[in-house]
C-alpha cells in the first residue's frame, strides 16, 4: 500500500533517479518531473500529497512553480520540500517565504529526505 504520492521536480536526472528511488523504496508513489513546468503539470493533474522541488531549473524555477501552488486554491494544501544547492540565509529566507514547509540543501542525505517527507505527509 502506497503512503501517499510525492512530484519529485529535478533537473539533474541522478539526483532525480536518487530521489525517485529512496522515496519508492519507502513506499511512495513517486512521479518525476523534468524541469518546473513540467512538475507543475504534474502537481495540477496528479495532486501529490507533496511535492519536492529544486529551486534552479529551466524554465519555472522551483519557487515559481511554489507560488503557482500556493496561489491556486485546490493546490494550496500541498506540502512542498525545496531541494537545492543554494544554501546562504537569504535563499533559505526566500523559500520559507514563499511558502516551503521544508528546506533541504544539496549534498543531501537521502535517508533525511525520506524522514522529512513522511514527517510532513503525517502531518497532513
């Protein structure tokens, strides 16, 4: 039995096999995106439960598809976890205040990553 679905938006295919796998293997339903617009699609047709999103990706960047989320009322209740190599106080900054639940920086522990998409999944 799947524990919910997470878009995982990456454009790094590595670190989006990464993901994909570490989260499938905890039992998640995983749906990847290419690139922001395409996890937007993905987010609006699918809507996961979560979605993890790298912050530096052609076209939308993650924190435009986040306030696309945000901004649209049947998306808003998505838990959202930015996974990014940029980690100076003001990118973190602008991801919380963009709307993040979580904040997570490359290079990452993907074992951390699953603990904090099930922390938030249980939340909802």
């Amino acid at each position: 039995m799947a524990q919910g679905t997470v878009v995982v938006a990456d454009d790094d295919a590595d670190i989006r096999d990464l993901v994909t796998f570490k989260l499938g293997s905890a039992g998640y339903t995983v749906v990847p995106a290419a690139d922001g617009d395409e996890a937007l699609r993905l987010i609006t047709e699918h809507r996961p439960d979560l979605a993890v999103l790298d912050v530096m990706m052609p076209g939308q960047s993650g924190l435009d598809v986040l306030r696309s989320i945000r901004a649209d009322e049947a998306l808003a209740g998505t838990r959202v976890i930015l996974l990014t190599a940029r980690a100076r106080d003001v990118d973190v900054d602008a991801g919380f205040s963009t709307g993040a639940d979580d904040y997570l920086t490359k290079p990452f522990s993907p074992r951390e990553l699953v603990h904090r998409v099930t922390t938030l999944i249980g939340r909802g």
